[in-house]
C-alpha cells in the first residue's frame, strides 16, 4: 500500500505538465528531473519553515522560508517551463549554496543543515552535461566545495549564531538528517527507473536488430505465402520497411502493390476503416504476427491483438477464423 502511494506521488510528481510536445527523450528526462527537484525543494523548505513556527514562533525568518516554499510551489505549478533555462538553473544552484551556508552558521553545527551541501553538489552532474558544460561544473563545484570548507574553519560562524535555536538541535538534526535521505533515497529511485528504461529499451532494440537479421527469410516466406512471382525480393524488402516508417508512406507503397486489397475491404467492412485499421489489415495481409507487429509498431503484444480483436468486429469476422488465413485470400 505504502509502496503504491509512494509510485502514484513520484509519478503525479514527475510527469506534472509533461507530454508529448517535447521533441527527444534527453527533454522529458530534463523535465522530469526538475520536477523532482523543485518539488522536493518546496517541501524542504516549508518543513523548514514549520519547524521555525512551530518552535520558535512567527518571526521574519519563519517567514522568509515559508515565502521561499510558496515561491518554489509556485514555479513547480506554472513556472517550470521558465526555470529550466539553463541561467536560471545556474543562478538556482549560486542561491541554494549560499541559502545552505547561512542557514548552517545560523542553525549551529549541530543542527545538521550543513548535509544539504552534498545532495546540492550530487545534483550539479545531474543538471548539466560532464562534456558540454565541464567549465560550468567545474565552477559549481568549487563554488560548493568552497562554502563547505570556509564555513568548516570558520566552526560555520561566518554568520551570528541564533541561540533560540540551541535547545532544538537535536529535533532540527533529525529533521535535516530525514530531508537528506528522502533526497537521496529519490535520487536513487530515479537513477533505478532510468536503468530500467534503459534496458527495456536496450531489449527491444536488440530483438529488433534480431528481426532484421532475419528479414531475408521473412521475404522468402511472405513471397512463398503471396504466391506472388511478380513481387521481386527487393519490392517486398522495400514493403517491409515501409512499415516502421509513416502510416501514410506504408499504405501508398502496399496500395501501389495490392490495388484492390482495400477497396475489397470497404466492401465488406461494416464502419468505415481508419489509417490505423488498413495499416493493421496490410500487415496482417503481409504474414505478420501480433508479436512481429508489435515490434515493428512500438506496441504492446496485448494492445495489438486489442487493436485486431476491434478489426475482426468491424469486418464481422466468426471467432473460428485465422485473421492471418483470412487476409491473404482476399
């Protein structure tokens, strides 16, 4: 249960706004990513806040964290799209360090706050790219690296220590302490989401390169089934991979060699068939599995014969009938 909550918020999370306008995979990973942060950022900073009101009161650095919270909910509900310019990462990042380094002079040593200086440098080679960015990285990190040891010889009382704040220590410990680990326990998920993507994608890769290592005899047999002499081996090579490419494309180049197979179709059809259903009828007319489909399709197994089960009602196929046998007698 626990575990399927955690699932629905880091995915309601993740994917807030994001859909299929973004052009490559490197954009919506980018989008991801700073929807995780700046979310988590809204969070830490209104336990933060909470945890000044609830200890020490209403003052003006109760307050300033809680305006920081509402700022970074605010850019996470309408501002993300603005934010992930790269200046603006880059002055989020110069902010956040100095934000770390006064609230840790100014919360004491002990209060722990001085943790969030190493999920902020974990996260400078999460933003930006070791081999186009490597200056900028390079500055971050001293940058960083600077604030921890400065702050480190100086017993991090740069700034004024706040005394209200010494009989909490120990309660503000544990709460930066959790913060950190939430920080990092969803960095590692993500870094395990990403992995699985990764090798999933990896697979079907593979197993395609594997389809097309074997195109040679699929020619041979769909030639065989055609009973097509005319057809040369190049034409149905040609037709074949026509299919990964537009619907459109595939269909013109199947058209110029079945002239009649659609027309035939209309006839028998019930409903008028789609772009979608005369691709499914041409490949199904080719040989193809549901699972070869599926393949060449970026489609699920199950959402093929879905696609194929809606195809059959439309053409008022019986259940006793081989969709495959069937189209390649028309």
């Amino acid at each position: 249960m626990i575990k399927k909550t955690f699932n629905r918020l880091y995915y309601a999370v993740s994917y807030w706004r994001i859909d299929d306008s973004l052009d490559s995979d490197k954009e919506k990973d980018s989008a991801i990513l700073f929807n995780i942060y700046i979310f988590l950022l809204f969070v830490f900073f209104l336990i933060q806040s909470a945890f000044n009101i609830f200890f020490i009161g209403i003052y003006s650095n109760a307050l300033l964290l809680f305006c920081i919270s509402l700022f970074y909910c605010f850019c996470f509900l309408f501002l993300r799209d603005i934010l992930m310019n790269r200046y603006c990462i880059i002055l989020s990042f110069i902010a956040l360090t100095f934000l770390v380094t006064f609230y840790s002079c100014y919360y004491g040593i002990k209060s722990g706050t001085f943790l969030y200086y190493f999920p902020l440098l974990l996260a400078v080679y999460l933003f930006f790219s070791s081999e186009n960015d490597r200056l900028l990285i390079i500055f971050l990190t001293a940058l960083i690296l600077s604030n921890i040891y400065i702050s480190a010889f100086s017993n991090f009382e740069i700034f004024d220590h706040n005394e209200k704040y010494e009989s909490f220590d120990n309660y503000l410990l544990i709460v930066n302490i959790s913060s950190v680990l939430v920080l990092m326990f969803v960095n590692s998920y993500y870094f395990i989401q990403k992995r699985e993507k990764y090798y999933i994608t990896l697979y079907r890769n593979l197993y395609r390169k594997q389809q097309i290592e074997n195109l040679s005899n699929e020619l041979k047999r769909l030639k065989d089934n055609l009973n097509k002499e005319a057809f040369s081996e190049e034409t149905l090579k040609e037709l074949i991979e026509s299919v990964q490419l537009s619907d459109m494309i595939f269909i013109e180049k199947f058209n110029t060699a079945f002239p009649d197979f659609f027309e035939k179709l209309n006839a028998i059809s019930s409903n008028s068939l789609n772009i979608s259903d005369k691709k499914m009828c041409a490949m199904l007319k080719l040989g193809f599995t549901s699972k070869q489909i599926a393949i060449y399709t970026n489609s699920s197994i199950k959402s093929v014969e879905g696609k194929i089960y809606r195809l059959r009602k439309k053409l008022n196929l019986s259940s006793d009938v081989d969709s495959r046998v069937w189209f390649s007698a028309i």
